[in-house]
C-alpha cells in the first residue's frame, strides 16, 4: 500500500515595508492562491490521485486562515498542526499501522514536473527505505519513506528537515525537469512568465481565445479594452474600457480592473480592485498590498478608491480538477 501526505506550509505574505518576502493574502499560504486559474495544492492533488494511492492526506500548520480553500481543493478533512514536518511523521507511524509499505512527504509549494511513478520505481529499486528529491536550483522536500525503515520520530524528523543534500542517510532522487518552489511573490511571477514562454508544462485554466490570450469563464473584457499576448483573465473577472494588459501579465479570479489602467508584467491576485488610470508594472497586486518585485518594496494602500480587496462572491462555482494538468505527467 502507498499512502501521500501534502504539507501545507504557511508561507505567507505580509504587508511591511522592509520586505517583500512575505504577504500575498493575510494567512493564505501561496499553494492556496489561485495562479492562473487553478492553486498549486489543486494540481498536486489531482497529480497524485493519478498514481492511484491508498490515500492522501493535507497537513497544514496552524494559523493558516483560508482553511475554506484548503479544504475545498483537497475535497477532504485537513488536519491542523503547530508542525506540518513533526505531524507528517506522526502521520506515516499511524499509516504504518494500517498496513502502507511507502509513505509520499510532498510540499505543496513546489511544482515540478518530475514522474511520481518514475521516482518512486527509483526508490523501490534502491532498496534504502528512504528517499530525497533533490534539484540543482531547488530545494524541493519531497520524499519517499518505507515503514520498515522507521528510526525514532526525532531522528526522522531531523532528517526531513535537513538541508543537506549530500547525506549518506538516504538516497537521492536527481530532478533534471522543471521545478519550482513558491516562497515569494517573486517566484509567483517567474512561473507565470515561464508558463507563458513554454519552459513548463503548466497551462492556463480557461480557453484560448487567440494566440497567447486565456479567459475563463464569465470573465469581462470591453471593446475598449487591449490585452496584448500573453496574457490570462480570470473567471469572473472585469476588464473596463481603455485598459491595457501586457507583457505576460495575468489577472486572477473575481477582478476588477477600472477605467484606463496599464497592467504590465504584473500578477493580480483574486478578488482585488485596481482603480481609475493607474500604471501597475513589475508587481503583484493582492487586494490592497502591491509587492514591487524591482524596487524590493511593499506597499499597503489606504485609500479604497486606488486598490483593495474585493467580496469574495458567495454563490462560486466549485470547480473539478478533471482538466488541470497533473504534476508529472505529460
């Protein structure tokens, strides 16, 4: 029996001057928003229930208030603890118990598009009870572990959370295709525009009206309006008329562009509001907070007229997975 639990981290972004490390919405870990169209969490999980496991369980730490969105995209219970590492070793001793051979520990900030059934075929072949996903560019945290290779939880734990990949404790699993692990608003962006030039194999949700262009649905472009390739609009959201949206910018779910607005190489995260005639480049917008990613500076804007958050809509249509592509697979 194989089992997966998904750790949900939270990494999250919050409004300070100094730094634009964290915050993107208050308590909201990154693989819980949406990026074009469809969260990181999402794609996971639709991935590793393609592997056909026992059963998949989403440890996320305390104090992550979209639990609504975590729960929504793993379509089960999530447990909450102080320590997603210490809950998931908890976790493969009690699955252990119930018969599972092979425990999957994935992070689900990362994206990548390495093969779980390759990498795990790696691991029944190397006979080491447990083993590493490891990356020239990344640290990506995703392991392998057998149950008849359990040690103390402590020392376990200590060896999740190393850094060291050059341990002789287990072995390593090389990942030699794209990988990518969401820490900033930054890294948010550079999956976008690598989404978009092709150098993964993520796509948008939504259709492809023309060349380089996505909407999904109900979303609302006027006549007025230019949205140069590539480029993505979310359900739901409004475009005004003389907006221009370019370079590789891209508009999430339930958003609100007014009156004469450049969007440029920008992210604009769901339900957020950007006012009349503003120039909005090389940031990523979420409600109020704007992060600009070349200045290294957040900013949070008092006045409503210029940027904030906008309701949730209530009656939100809860989407299937079935047409997102999976991670690690073709």
């Amino acid at each position: 029996m194989q089992a997966a639990v998904v750790i949900v981290e939270s990494e999250t972004w919050h409004p300070r001057a100094d730094s634009q490390s964290r915050c993107l919405q208050s308590g909201t870990p990154l693989s819980c928003i949406e990026i074009l169209g469809c969260t990181m969490i999402d794609r996971l999980l639709y991935g590793l229930r393609r592997l056909g496991l026992d059963s998949i369980s989403v440890m996320a730490e305390e104090g992550v208030s979209a639990r609504f969105e975590v729960e929504r995209a793993a379509h089960r219970s999530v447990k909450f603890v102080k320590d997603v590492w210490r809950g998931a070793v908890q976790c493969l001793a009690e699955q252990a118990k119930h018969g599972v051979n092979t425990l999957l520990v994935v992070p689900a900030n990362v994206y990548t598009e390495m093969e779980f059934a390759d990498f795990l075929q790696f691991h029944r072949e190397q006979n080491r009870g447990i083993t590493r996903v490891v990356s020239r560019e990344n640290r990506l945290d995703i392991w392998a572990i057998d149950a008849k290779h359990l040690r103390s939880e402590r020392d376990l734990l200590a060896l999740l959370q190393s850094g060291n990949k050059d341990s002789h404790e287990y072995a390593k699993y090389f990942c030699h295709g794209y990988a990518a692990r969401l820490s900033t608003p930054a890294d948010l962006r550079r999956l976008v525009t690598d989404t978009f030039a092709g150098v993964c194999r993520l796509r948008p949700e939504g259709q492809e009206v023309r060349s380089g262009v996505w909407m999904s649905e109900g979303a609302e472009v006027n006549r007025g309006a230019r949205i140069v390739s590539p480029a993505y609009v979310g359900r739901g959201s409004r475009i005004e008329e003389q907006c221009l949206i370019t370079r590789g910018s891209n508009i999430e779910s339930n958003c609100h562009v007014d009156y004469g607005t450049v969007v440029e190489d920008s992210s604009v995260l769901p339900n957020s509001y950007i006012g009349i005639g503003l120039d909005v480049a090389h940031s990523v917008v979420s409600g109020n907070c704007l992060s600009h990613l070349h200045h290294d500076v957040t900013l949070e804007i008092s006045d409503p007229s210029v940027m904030r958050k906008n309701k949730v809509l209530r009656k939100e249509t809860i989407r299937s997975v079935g047409g997102v592509p999976a991670m690690g697979a073709a």
